[in-house]
C-alpha cells in the first residue's frame, strides 16, 4: 500500500492539496520528521472497521467452539417465543 508523506506545515497550509496529491492512498503527516497522524481515506477507513469487527468476531467464535450445541427452531425465534 503506497503512502504519501506530507509535513504538519504543508497540511496547515492546504489541507485539501495534501489530501488530492496523495491520489486516495494514505497520508503520513509528520512533525519533525516523525508520524504525528494518519489521514486515511473514508473508503479505507470503513474497511479497516469491518476488519476490526470481522477479527473481533472470529475470536468469539475461537472462544465458543466446543462448547454444546443447542437446537433452535427459526419459526420460533422469529415469533418472539
């Protein structure tokens, strides 16, 4: 995954320009010389949350196998019984 690079100076200055000429990758702001933040796009961002929940999920299912079984009746839960 490329990145782009931008000084917290070039952000203060025109943030949107830093944003465009990144291209939709990642930007790594840094002040002096070192990571302060990351800009992520709104489309990266949302997958990096649906990893995260995706993750999340698995180690419940980690958590419960071997645990009993229990037999359900869609019918039924879909009444409210």
């Amino acid at each position: 995954m490329p990145k782009t690079f931008a000084v917290l100076a070039d952000l203060k200055k025109d943030p949107m320009g830093v944003l465009r000429a990144a291209n939709g990758y990642t930007v790594v702001i840094l002040d002096r010389n070192a990571p302060a933040f990351y800009a992520v796009p709104p489309e990266r961002y949302e997958a990096m949350l649906e990893m995260i929940d995706d993750a999340r999920l698995a180690e419940l299912v980690r958590q419960r196998q071997g645990e009993p079984a229990v037999r359900v009746d869609i019918d039924e839960l879909i009444a409210g019984n």
